[in-house]
C-alpha cells in the first residue's frame, strides 16, 4: 500500500508527539513529513512544498494566530482534519462542511475514524476541497470573535466594569453565579455558568466542574484526589473544595498544558 504522508500543524510540542505517536501507531503506511507549530511557519513551508502531502492534521489555534489564516495566504489543496479543544458549535461546521475533526484530548479510536474518513474521500470519483473550506471559513467565523474584556456588576448602589483578567473565578449557589477576584472581592453576575462558558476565553477559564469556572492564572496546584479525581488549589482559595471528575482530569490536564 502506498505510504499517506501527512503533516502535522501544532504548536504544543507534547500534543504534536502524542499526534505522531497515534497516527504511527495507527497505520504503518503513514509517514508524518514534518511538524509545523506557527502559522508564519506553515504558510511558508506550504508555499514550497504542495505536492510534498497528501493530508493534514491542523490544530486551529496557534502560536501566532488562528490556523485559519493559513488559508488566506496560501493555496491548501489537500484534505484537512482539525484538531479541536472546541465543542459543539465548531463541530457542527465541520459536519456540515465534510471536513473531519478530532477532540483534544485525542483518542486512538477517533483518529482511526477521521483516517477512515479521509480514505473513503480518497476513494471516491470526485473530490472538492477549495469550496469546502471556503464554507467553512465563512461558518466558523465566530471563532475569531473577540471575548468579553469585562462584566457590568454592581457594588453599594452603582455599575462599574469588572475586568475580565481581575477574575480568578466564578462559582454558582443557590442560582446565583459569583466572581471572585484576584484581590479577593465578590459580585455577582448576572449570567449563568453556560452563557459565561460562551462569553469566556477557553485558553484562560476552564468549566471544571457545574459549580467553578477558573481562570488558569488562578490555579496553584492540583492532586490526586479520591476515585480518579483531581482536587485543585486556587488563589484566591475557595470556600470549597474544587473536585474535577474523573472523566474530566485529562481534559483538565490537557488544558493547563497548553
């Protein structure tokens, strides 16, 4: 069988590893030509090297801006599968466009399927890749929309902006959510933990579990906790424990790792 060779755009070093790993271990006709981390980096390489591939595997955010940009500058005329810290409301554009995805923290199973995917394209008599990600580009616009820089909350009878960077967390009780700052003060704001998790930069806050949200900047430290969890130490400290379940630790741990 002829070898598929791929190139790999990630800019965390560990996660592009881990990726190779996967895709070696996956099928030994795969041959990963080179990683890409920037995507400076990547338009360059693409420019000199268009029939050096035959797919990619492309993280969307990147060192130095969104792998979008990658396909303003330069001609992609190959398949693309995204790598993906995103839930359901990119997935959806991905579906609609035919272009694959795979969730970080990766699963060997699903990195198995979106090859399986790229084979049957492969397979089939016709195949369309420009128009496809010109839809897609045009559908995931809202990825590059600019998150909330501050919250109107208000303290002893007026409205002023809270900075979103002074946040070191939010937490909700009793159908309240509250911000706790760096300085140690609390307001309450006037949305719920799901709209925060669509108004809140992903890369900065983590929903780690239904009653915290935490800002990265927050967390001290974590630890082993009973049954697989983790227990993590912020600063400010909580009134609480915060518990991360089991079945969320490595997208915890995926997401300090960035």
């Amino acid at each position: 069988m002829i070898s598929i060779r791929i190139v790999v755009v990630e800019d965390e070093a560990a996660t592009a590893r881990n990726l190779v790993h996967f895709l070696t271990q996956t099928d030994q006709n795969i041959k990963v030509v080179t990683v890409l981390g920037t995507v400076a980096g990547a338009v360059e390489w693409f420019e000199a090297n268009q029939d050096a591939y035959e797919l990619i595997f492309m993280d969307i955010r990147l060192a130095d801006g969104l792998s979008f940009d990658i396909f303003k500058q330069t001609r992609i005329s190959r398949p693309v599968i995204f790598v993906t810290a995103y839930n359901d409301y990119a997935i959806a554009a991905f579906k609609n466009n035919g272009i694959d995805y795979i969730l970080k923290p990766f699963d060997p199973a699903e990195i198995e399927r979106a090859l399986g995917k790229y084979k049957n394209w492969m397979a089939a008599p016709e195949k369309k890749i420009k128009p496809v990600f010109d839809d897609l580009l045009a559908q995931l616009g809202s990825l590059t929309k600019s998150f909330k820089k501050s919250f109107l909350v208000h303290y002893r009878g007026k409205l002023f902006p809270l900075e979103t960077a002074k946040i070191a967390w939010f937490y909700t009780a009793a159908e309240v959510v509250y911000a706790r700052t760096v300085d140690e003060k609390q307001y309450i704001v006037e949305f719920t933990m799901e709209q925060l998790e669509q108004q809140l930069d992903p890369d900065s806050f983590c929903r780690v579990n239904r009653q915290f949200i935490i800002n990265r900047l927050a967390v001290t430290e974590a630890e082993q906790y009973f049954n697989g969890r983790l227990l993590v130490k912020v600063t400010p400290q909580a009134d609480e424990h915060i518990i991360i379940s089991k079945a969320r630790t490595a997208e915890f741990k995926n997401w300090m790792n960035r």
